[in-house]
C-alpha cells in the first residue's frame, strides 16, 4: 500500500477525505444490516423468535443453532446437518471456477488481441447466452447429460456450469485486456514469442483484478446454484445449497429459523474466504499496473 | 489443461460405475420431508427397509410444497434415470400415470386387499385405469381452525358451530382488542381458508360442483359471491401485517394469544405440541363452522416408477412397507396427519388426531370426504393456480367480490 | 530449423491456434445455448404439460398447436404484471446498483485505510443465499416487527414504513433487496477497472491542471466504458433471473403485485404443468431481451472496430 500511495495521481483534502469516510461507513451500515439479523437470530432460542423478539439482541445466548445445522439438523432422513455436503460443493466448485476462468483468459486474449473476421459477432453470440433463462435449460440439459452418461456425476455438473459461466468470464476478460496496449503483444509477436508465451509472459502478470473479479463472480454463482445441483447430483452427491435448501425449506414443517440462519452463514464461509483471500490481489494489480505504465 | 480434462475423464467413470453398482438392490427415494419430525418419521421407513437389507438412496429436495422436486423429477425422467419412489401430490399422480411412467402396483395391492381399506376418494388419486400406480401415506386435512383456548375463555367463546356464530365470535374478539384471526397472507394460505369457506357458505354439493366438475354456472353463482363476501369479512379481520407472513408465525400468533383462530390443516398441530401446549387444554381443534361433516383433505403418496415394465422386489417391499400399519401410525403421529387406511387402531394419536380419524372415516362413508382444491387435489395444478390467483387478488383488495366471481369463471376456462 | 517451409507452417499454426483455442467455447455455446432456444420455440408451439413426452413406442403424447399458447399468455393479466413489474425493477435496479457501485469503487480508490476490511463487507451479500437473506429482508422490513416498530419505539410515533406490504410499493422493496446483493460486486468490477487505468495518463493530465471532478469526468470515466458494458450485462441478466429473491421476500405478493417474469416462466413451467404456455413466455422474453441488447451491442462493439 505505502509503495502504491506515493505513485497515484489523485489528491483530495482532509474534508474531502472525512466526508469519503463517513459515506463509505454509512454503506457499510446498510450491507450490514440483514447479516445483524441473521447473526442475532442465530444465536437466540427459537421460542425467542416466534414470541416477536426478531430485531433484539438475545436475551438468552445459544450457539446450539449453529452446532445443530452443522452436525445434527435433518436434510434427509438422516440427521447429518450440512457438514457431508461441504465436500461435494468443493469438489464442484473448484474445478468448474478454474476451467471456465481459464477458457474466459484465453477467449478475451484471443477476441482483442488475435483478431479475426467475425470476432465481434461471435463475441455477442456468447455475451447474449449469458441472458438464457435457466428454467428452459434444465430438461434439454438433462436429455443431453443422460446421453452422455454423466446424468448424476459431479463431472456432469461441473461441465454444466462451465458451459453457463463461459459466457461471463468471456465478457470480464475481453472487457479487461480491451484496456491492455496491444503494441506490446505485437512487438513480443516481432521478437518471435508464441501465442502461449505472450499470454503467459505479458497479458497474465496484469491480469490480477480480473482474475479476482472473475473467480468471485464464478465461485459464488456455482456455490449459489440450486437448481442445477439438485436437478443434476444424485442425493448423496448433492451440493451445500441443496442442503440448506432442505433445512430451510419445509412447507409443513416446523420452522427453526434460528438453525436457519445459522446454516445459511455456515454455507457461505467459503464464499466469504474468497472474498477475502481473493480481495488482496486487487491490491497487487494495482502495483502490476503502476509497472506496466 | 490436457492433465486437467484427463482427471475428469477418470472421475467420471469412476462414478459412473460407482452409481449403477449402488442401484442394484437400493430404492431410490425422491421426497421433501426434511423438516426435523417428518424426516424423522421416514427414517422410520428407511430403517424398516434396512431389516430386510434393502438400502435406501435419499434424494431429498424440498422447496415450493414440492414443487422443486417435481422440477428434479422431470429432470431425472429426461435423463433417462427415474427414482424408484416419488412423493407427490394429487394430480401430478395421475399426470404421471397417464403418461405411462408409473409402475402397476396390481398384485401387490390385491395380496395386501389396498382397496378394502383406503378410501374411495383417495384411491381416485392412487390409481390409472383401474391400476394401482402408488402408494398413499397420509391424508391431511384442511377444513380445520386452531383457537388459543385461554384466549376464547376469557372472552366468554364457545366452540362456534355456524358461520353467525363465528362472526360473532370474531366481533368479540375485535371488541376485545384481540386480532380475531391469524392468518399468513400467501396464495396458497388464502386458498386453504377459501377452501373452507366455500365449503361452509355452499355446502359439499356446491363445493363438488365448483371445484371438482369446474361448472361455469356454480363458478359464477351468487353462491360464490357470498363465499368471496366471507372472505371479505376474514380479510377485514385479519392484523394489518398478514401479507407475506409464514403459516408458523401466523400459528405462533395464536400460541402466544395475540390471536383467536388460525385457518390451517393439520400441520399446524405440530408447532402447538412444538410450544409444548396441549389439545383440547391449551389449544382447541375444531371443523371450520359449517363443515363439520365435511372433510377437506390432501394426501401424501409414494408413486413408484416402471422400472423396465416389471414391480421389482425392492419396489414392492417399499409400497408394502409405506402401507403397512405400524409406519401408517409411528409417521403420522409425527406428521399430524391422519393414516391413509381406515382400518388402524388410532390410540397411540393425541386427541385431535383420533378426532381426525373418527371424522375421515365418517365423511369417506356418508360421502362427504373431498379433495382440497388448494393443495391440488380437486382439480389439476393449472386450474388450482389460477383459482390462487383470484383468491389472492380478491383478498388484497384487487377485486370486490363480484369481479372475482366473474375473473374467477374466466381463469379456470382459461386454465382448463 | 530456419527453413522457409517451417517457418511458413509455424506462421500459419499461430494463425490457427487462437481459433482452434476458442472453438470449444464456441461449440459449447452453440449446443447449450442456441439449441436449447430452438428446443425452447419448438416447445412453446405444443401442448406440452410435464414434459415433451416420447412414450416407449416413439409416439408424441403432445400435439402442435400453433400460436395458441401465445394467444392464451397476452390474455393473462398475470403476465401484463409481470412485465410491468419487469421494466420497473430492471430500469431501477441497473440504474442504482451501477451508481453506487461507481461511487463506492471511486471512493475507495482513494488509497482508502482499511480497504482490506471494506471490501470484502460490501461483497459479503453476494456470498448468501437469497432463501435465507430473503427472511431477513421480510422481518426488517415487516411494519410489525422491523424498521418500522423500531423508529416508533424511539419516539417518533408516526414514523410508516410498509411498502412491503403494499401492493403500489412492495417491487421497490424488491428493488432494495437487489440492490443490496449486487451493488457490492458492481464496485469490485468497476474498482478493477480503476486499477487497470495506468497512471501515468492521470498524471500527465493534472499536470496539465485538471481538477479531480474534471479528471474523473473527462479521462477515468470514459476509460471504464468495457467495465460499463460487463456491469450492464451482469446487472441486466441477474435483473431477468430474480428468482429467489421474489420467492422468499414476497412469494410474488402482496396479491400479485411483486411477480416478476423469471417466477411466471418458473410457475407455469413446473408448478402449474403448462410448460407449452411457460415456453412461449420464455420465447417472448428472449425476444424482449434481444430487442434491448442486440442494438445496445452493436453500437458498444462497432465503435471499437
């Protein structure tokens, strides 16, 4: 940070500054909110919610809830909580993440810096497929992984998901390296360097902020996804979100609302590490930035 | 990348192989019961299958009053690859059944004598053509009221018997600055309440005619009208806050005596002996005013899907298990529901559960047991939800009562 | 190595790789995208209730009927609210989320202290699933129980705040919720592309004595227009599919005042066993989609040639 600072090209004054800070507080207030009642409600018996205390801090402090929907709460006939569905949510998630980021880098490098006839048309086919409503996918999507034998299989659903987030990663991508000089690519392609090597050697060190932006936005949506995961998994292969789905959503049940939010914070602590992890990079291309210049 | 695309390929094989060895003698159980006592309740069945080493595959998807699992199951039948048992509702038994992809439960059904002792009115759902196609579990219904009895005590409430009584009952509590009623504004809880009030203002012949025939004339008769009326005078009884509300805070409203009554099926039984209140001491039961005789209900079944045009062993062992009496009684003690056959000793339920059988055996004998057009079981999804949509429209205040009548005939002609 | 055969046979495999690289992606989008829409238009002409049914001597159980499934859907005054509310929402919802993710990322770009600790709170809603967060909304925005029984319990006595319960106002409260899950991601997209923007442009231009609103105004904005146009995808698409959301906030209520057309195509699809008439609902929105993207498209990507 201390090297970035001396090197930006804004300047604002100590009103200008304070003010910044008090607005961005002020937001921080608002996304905050709702994770208040989520965390509040979480840790409050549930006779506490029901008798209308939702907006209270508890008057009586549990964190059964949260041992409940990890380990113990009902998602099926057995009483497992969501803890068995973690690993199936991974195992989904991170490849799925990697192959569709990869595919996205190399198509933005190749629809900006390999142009070719008819670029820009194919571009907006796979920009406008990002617009497909999920609800006309799901039966020819499961005509065609019965086919293919993957109906059931984490692969089948991991090639689902890249085949929907190609479309996106494409678009960050391209939108990106647009920005990104070209001559550079045409003098390492005048000193002999290969379309891999000058992807690998110029476009990817800049790449950082993307990259971030990118997985982010993979990793939540394949995280996130219900539909497909329950449609496309078999039951005990099923991801985390139908887990939750199943602890949250009863139509005749008794609803325990506190486990409810309690699980609904669990499933998200992978997102939330990467968010985290992932957020330091923006950082990073911020100095890869101020190099490239 | 080529390392990457060369693990996949393994892995994929890996499970396919792993999935069809696991097939060989388990059922595969598509369901929504994942709320604490009714998953418990089918592990009851699961166990019962492990006896006599058969596994159970759990699938459960909930969602939507299962909706979200009709979504999957379309899903797994396009690929090829159908669960043994599906939970489902009403008419999309039949849909299935008259697309020919259930299995013909016949033999088992008449070594086990299914007909002598399920209901006609529920058989109509369980069969296709004369063929036995699923196996039914419960039978909810949904013509009942939840009162606090504390509540009604101190206001000088008795049971009421008629709907004056019940507008009686209802100004009292008014008067007395109590929400009268408790109730969750959600299409499919205004049309639970409307069930009943259609019901009570018209009488079983009306009901059967309206909902089950779908008669323009019924649809569009002053009968109806005054059936919207009634709702009418429910809407302006209800808190300012209903719209949107869960059914369980809506019950927990009555638990906590802000409230008098809730309209709601038997479910809502669950979240009183949750509060560790009491039938009958701390909660009162009882028909909606006018239909005492009457019995509204929906049931939960297992469909079982043709397995390559032969009952397998394992299938047939789950339909007779879902059957026999012992899973009918230990599940729905737990469900709130009453068992599906007539023929079970009812003893081990509390007192608005043994009310509850005395009564759907009574109405499925005098001819007044019917299926709830709310939960899908008078007429097909399409028509149900487009009698929703007039009855929550009407409800918030969209229509007067004569314009609902009239939408009401078009949406179900439209829908039909 | 250096003969002229070679290297003409290395030049033209470079020519060949971005193409041959890209084509998977390509294929995919094809099969999976396209195919299905045609699928999807073939649907919407039959009378299909489950599913398209082949039974097991290859007969159809559906007929074709023509456009008669879209003459029911313009007869459903279900689907006139829907799309009202569509435009409502949509119009609303692109416009503040890229507002406030635009100012956010401006502000936070100003080597803000504890950046690393801001970020990942305003990403934060993206990461929850909308089935819970959905009852959150509902309970703060409840007259009875939330924000509304707070600031009265506070004194001031007439203080309302029920739009979630009426029928005019509850899609703005939708609207809210959105914004609230999006906005947060917005501003990591347009912050990436104010890291993208090399310096020494910015520097060279205050130099020049440009002020900071003029600096922002005239070079840093127009440098973010890809960034723009993904926020503008990204925003328009998860405006169309607000599914969840609707579910657990509203359940498309007050009445029918909050239903959207992602819940409709969803209803009609599977939960009312219309699929013919939840097809052409689906067709009619694709269309609508590319009557507003495909211009918007052409004029964003002609420009660049």
């Amino acid at each position: 940070m201390a090297v970035a600072s001396s090197d930006t090209a804004i300047r604002t004054g100590r009103f200008t500054r304070t003010l910044i800070y008090v607005v961005l507080l002020l937001f921080v207030l608002f996304y905050i909110l709702p994770l208040y009642i989520m965390i509040v409600n979480s840790v409050k018996p549930l006779s506490e919610i029901t008798g209308g205390g939702m907006m209270s801090l508890p008057s009586a402090f549990t964190i059964e809830p949260w041992a409940k929907a990890w380990s113990t709460a009902q998602v099926g006939v057995e009483p497992t909580g969501l803890r068995p569905y973690f690993w199936n949510s991974i195992s989904m998630v991170v490849p799925a993440v990697a192959i569709s980021t990869v595919l996205g880098a190399l198509n933005g490098y190749i629809l900006t810096k390999w142009r070719f006839r008819g670029d820009t048309i194919l571009f907006g086919l796979m920009l406008f497929s990002c617009f497909i409503p999920f609800q006309i996918v799901l039966i020819p999507m499961a005509a065609i992984l019965g086919v293919l034998g993957l109906s059931g299989t984490t692969a089948g659903l991991v090639l689902v998901h890249v085949v929907y987030g190609v479309g996106f990663s494409t678009l960050y991508f391209r939108n990106y390296y647009a920005a990104f000089p070209t001559e550079l690519v045409r003098a390492a392609q005048i000193d002999g360097a290969g379309f891999f090597q000058i992807f690998w050697r110029i476009l990817l060190p800049s790449s950082g902020p993307i990259i971030v932006v990118c997985v982010i936005w993979q990793f939540t949506n394949i995280w996130n996804d219900f539909l497909f995961g329950a449609s496309f998994a078999s039951g005990n292969g099923a991801p985390m979100t139908v887990a939750l789905n199943n602890l949250v959503q009863s139509s005749t049940g008794v609803k325990e609302y506190n486990v409810h939010f309690a699980g609904a914070i669990l499933a998200a602590m992978p997102t939330l590490l990467v968010y985290i992890v992932a957020g330091r990079y923006f950082v990073r291309g911020l100095m890869a930035g101020s190099v490239k210049g | 990348m080529n390392k990457v695309i060369r693990t996949l390929k393994l892995t994929t094989a890996a499970a396919a192989f792993s999935v069809s060895a696991a097939y060989a003698e388990d059922v595969e159980v598509l369901h929504w019961w994942t709320s604490g006592g009714e998953a418990a309740a089918l592990n009851v069945l699961k166990q019962d299958l492990e006896t006599q080493g058969i596994g159970w595959q759990d699938m459960p998807v909930a969602g939507g009053g299962g909706t979200e699992a009709m979504t999957v199951l379309r899903a797994r039948v396009t690929a090829g690859d159908p669960p043994t048992a599906v939970q489902a509702l009403g008419f999309d038994i039949l849909d299935w059944g008259n697309q020919g992809a259930l299995a013909n439960l016949n033999d088992l059904a008449a070594q086990e004598g299914w007909d002598e002792v399920v209901p006609e009115a529920l058989q109509f759902f369980a069969k296709v053509d004369g063929k036995w196609i699923s196996a039914p579990v419960n039978v909810h219904s949904t013509n009942w009221v939840w009162a606090n009895k504390s509540v009604l005590d101190a206001n000088g409430i008795a049971v009421p018997e008629t709907w004056e009584d019940f507008v009686a009952a209802v100004e009292t509590l008014k008067a007395a600055g109590i929400t009268p009623i408790a109730h969750g504004g959600q299409a499919w809880q205004d049309a639970t309440v409307f069930d009943a009030v259609a019901m009570s203002a018209g009488g079983p012949e009306f009901y059967k005619a309206a909902f089950i025939d779908l008669d323009e004339e019924t649809l569009g008769s002053d009968t109806m009208k005054e059936a919207f009326d009634r709702m009418a005078f429910i809407r302006d009884n209800v808190d300012d806050n209903f719209s949107g509300r869960d059914w369980n805070l809506a019950t927990a409203m009555v638990i906590n005596g802000e409230a008098g009554f809730q309209m709601m099926g038997d479910w809502a039984k669950g979240e009183f002996l949750n509060a560790g209140k009491v039938p009958g001491e701390d909660f009162l039961c009882f028909r909606f005013p006018g239909t005492q005789d009457q019995v509204t209900f929906n049931a939960d079944q297992f469909m079982m899907f043709d397995q390559g045009g032969t009952v397998s062993q394992e299938q047939a062992a789950l339909a007779s298990a879902i059957l026999s009496p012992s899973f009918q009684i230990a599940f729905n003690k737990v469900k709130g529901s009453v068992p599906a056959r007539t023929d079970v000793d009812g003893s081990e339920l509390d007192a608005c559960g043994q009310q509850g059988m005395k009564d759907l055996a009574a109405a499925a004998s005098s001819g007044n047991l019917f299926g709830s057009m709310a939960h899908g079981h008078a007429a097909p999804a399409s028509v149900k939800n487009a009698v929703y949509d007039v009855v929550t429209a009407h409800f918030n205040g969209e229509y007067d009562s004569e314009t609902a009548v009239l939408e009401l005939v078009d949406a179900v002609s439209i829908a039909k | 190595m250096s003969t002229a055969a070679e290297a003409d046979f290395k030049t033209r495999l470079q020519n060949w790789i971005p193409k041959l690289v890209l084509s998977p992606s390509l294929a995919m989008v094809l099969i999976f995208v396209y195919g299905f829409i045609l699928f999807t238009v073939y649907v919407s002409f039959t009378d299909s209730r489950i599913l398209p049914f082949v039974d097991k001597d290859g007969q159809r159980t559906f007929d074709l009927i023509g456009l008669a499934n879209y003459e029911k859907l313009f007869k459903l005054s279900h689907w006139e609210i829907a799309l009202t509310n569509m435009a409502v929402f949509a119009g609303l919802y692109i416009v503040v989320c890229t507002l406030i993710g635009l100012t956010l990322a401006i502000l936070l770009d100003q080597k803000i202290r504890g950046e690393g600790f801001l970020r990942p709170l305003y990403l934060y809603p993206m990461a929850l699933s909308f089935i819970v967060t959905g009852t959150a909304w509902k309970w703060f925005l409840d007259p009875g129980i939330g924000l509304e029984n707070i600031v009265q319990a506070w004194g001031w006595e007439n203080f309302e705040f029920d739009w979630i319960k009426n029928r005019d106002f509850a899609i703005y409260t939708v609207v809210l919720a959105a914004v609230w899950q999006t906005s947060g991601f917005v501003m990591a997209m347009f912050l990436a592309g104010l890291r993208g923007i090399d310096n020494e442009i910015l520097k060279a231009a205050q130099m020049d004595g440009a002020s900071n609103w003029n600096l922002y105004r005239r070079i840093i904005i127009p440098q973010l227009r890809p960034a723009f146009l993904s926020a503008f995808v990204i925003l328009a698409h998860l405006a169309i599919k607000t599914f969840d959301l609707v579910i657990a906030m509203t359940g498309g209520g007050p009445g029918r005042a909050t239903e959207l057309p992602a819940t409709f195509m969803y209803s009609y699809t599977f939960s009312r066993n219309q699929m013919g008439i939840g097809a052409s609902s689906a067709v009619i929105m694709l269309i609508t989609i590319a009557a507003i993207m495909i211009p918007y498209l052409y004029a964003e990507l002609k420009e660049k040639k």
